[in-house]
C-alpha cells in the first residue's frame, strides 16, 4: 500500500502528464524503498494509510 500512496502523492504534486514518463513506475519504487527504510518516515506513512481505511486486511 505505501507504493500506491507514493505514487497518487507523485501524481498529485506533478500532475497527471508525470504517468506519460517510461520511468515513473521504477521512480516510485524506488521512491517507495528509501522512504520506507527511514523507520521514523516508514512508521509514519503506514499509520497514515491505517488512519486513511487503505491497509489491506486479507
């Protein structure tokens, strides 16, 4: 789920035109691994998406 939120967060700020980029999906991956390897950024992020009904519970 932080890959997803990470990506919306991107495409949010740059607009929709950033999906046009061949290299956005790697971005937010990688985007996605640094943050969630900031424990205090990884606590963070996964607290917001438990707060916002996004975590999977299957």
């Amino acid at each position: 789920m932080a890959e997803i939120t990470i990506r919306e967060v991107l495409i949010w700020e740059f607009g929709e035109s950033v999906l046009e980029n061949p290299d956005f999906s790697r971005v937010v991956k990688q985007v996605t691994e640094v943050l969630m390897q900031q424990p205090p950024i990884a606590k963070a992020l996964t607290r917001l998406i438990n707060e916002m009904g996004l975590s999977r519970t299957d």
